[in-house]
C-alpha cells in the first residue's frame, strides 16, 4: 500500500515523519512523507533549531504528487502535527485528491494539540479546524485524552466516559466522518494504560503496563497511530489491529527504557515492533 504521511519531522529523535516512517515501511507499505515542520529535535528538549514549512510549500508538495499522477496509487492519508491552522488547509486538499483519485482510501487523522500536562501546544485556532475541517474527512481519528476532550467538549475521568466521547466522533450513518475513533493513553491507576478502540456498535480495550520514565519519551503517539494504520491497510480488522500495535509500540518501550534512552528505540526493537513476542489482546467491551 502507498501512503501519503504529512506531520513534523526532526533530525534527531522520533516524532511524527521520522516516527512514522519505518513502522509503515516494515510493515511493506510504500510512504511518501511532506513535512509540516523540520527541527533539530523535539520541542521536549530546552531548545531546538528549524523551521515551520509555509502551507504553500506543504500544497505545492501535494499538487506535485497529484501533477504526476501519483496520487491515483495512493493507498492511505495519515496526518499528524500541523502546528497551525492553515496548514489545516494543506491537509484538507491532500484527502480532497487522494479521494478524487482513489475513492477506496482511508484517512487516519491523529489530531495532535496537546497532551497532559502540558496543555495545548498549537496554535490556539488549530482544535477547531481540526473539528470542523478535518474530522468530516476522516475515516479514523486517534485522540489522546486531553486532544479526545478539546474535540469532543465533553470531560473525560474514566472508560466509560471515554467511549462516550470517543462515540460522539463518530458519524451518523448518512455522514461524512470518522468510522473509528482509537483514543490512547488513558491512565488505569498508576501502573496501567489502556487504549480503547470505538465504532458505533462496539468497542475494544487493551490494557497494558505502565513503564516508567523520566523523562517520558516523545513520539509514542505517533507511532502508534503508524502501526495501527499499516495493520488496517494490511487488511487486519480493528481487533487484531489494536492488539499488534499497542503490543508492538510497548516492545518498543520496553527496549528503550532496557537501554536507558530518552529518544525511543525504534531501530534496535523495530522486528518486534512489527511482530511482537507478547501479545496483551483486545478485549470485546461493547456491546
């Protein structure tokens, strides 16, 4: 499957592109990556250099795919950081052509403003136009806790709570919008995670150990929602999907705190980022 990827890309660590990248490749999809910024690093870090890439640049890209006919074997649209709001713009043209060429392909939108405790990290505009702009357009949506209650405007303390909001996503039979909404990293006590996978008439958890770090590593976001993508592509149902990605990100995690690194170790741990050992399954919750 081809895949066009537009988030952030950074030279040194894994956030967005260079997050995403070689989880799709390993999984033997073909990726052609935009970037939506490039850094040094993350802004995790006390500084970093680089710049915001112009939503000109980032459509010009997108027109240049569509000008040389590449588009019409395009398979997938996986967005991520687009730090602002115009560059909403440049993401709403790629899913307008990518569908025109292919009818066929999906569109995963990880709506990425902010986390907890961090608060948003985007321009302030941004959640908006990813509610009203992009969520029509999207097939899949992967929110995390904090990004699930700026979409949704509902609070979200527990599981349930989460399934309501993470359903309010969705759309309604007659609809253009998300089918799937995948929420991540809602925290089950102190030493357990869950990710809870939602359609209107069901919905999956997993749940896995919390490893701890400090600091946290960035980028798990992402490549959680590349995994994901690249087994749905793979023909995987929602399930299966679910269960091969959260277990492969947690092997990468495990790898990177066994080598006590703050940037993930997607490199040394990527055969079992594709094929994990140990598998934590989805658990059937609703109906």
């Amino acid at each position: 499957m081809k895949i066009v990827s537009l988030q952030s890309a950074v030279a040194y660590g894994y956030v967005g592109n260079s997050a995403a990248l070689l989880p799709l490749q390993r999984l033997g999809h073909e990726v052609w990556p935009i970037d939506s910024v490039q850094f040094s690093n993350h802004p995790g870090y006390d500084g970093f250099r680089g710049m915001r890439l112009p939503a000109a640049h980032l459509i010009a890209m997108i027109e240049g795919l569509a000008a040389v006919g590449a588009l019409e074997s395009c398979d997938g649209l996986l967005t991520g950081y687009l730090g602002e709001a115009d560059t909403v713009e440049a993401a709403v043209l790629a899913a307008d052509l990518i569908r025109r060429a292919n009818p066929d392909a999906l569109y995963l939108c990880d709506p990425v403003m902010g986390d907890v405790p961090y608060g948003l990290y985007v321009d302030s505009d941004l959640p908006e136009a990813f509610r009203s702009r992009l969520l029509p357009l999207a097939d899949i949506v992967t929110p995390n806790r904090f990004e699930l209650e700026w979409l949704s405007r509902r609070p979200v303390t527990d599981q349930t709570d989460a399934v309501v909001a993470a359903r309010a996503l969705l759309a309604g039979p007659e609809q253009a919008g998300p089918r799937l909404t995948v929420v991540t990293s809602l925290e089950d006590g102190d030493d357990a995670l869950i990710v809870l996978a939602v359609t209107t008439e069901h919905a999956w958890r997993i749940r896995t150990p919390r490893l701890p770090f400090s600091p946290e590593p960035s980028g798990t976001g992402d490549v959680l929602a590349a995994l994901l993508f690249g087994h749905l592509l793979s023909g995987r149902a929602v399930p299966e999907a679910l269960d091969l990605a959260v277990s492969g990100l947690f092997a990468v995690l495990e790898r990177t705190r066994a080598d006590r690194r703050r940037e993930l170790a997607l490199v040394a741990a990527q055969d079992v980022m594709i094929a994990p050992i140990r598998r934590f399954g989805a658990e059937l919750i609703l109906p």
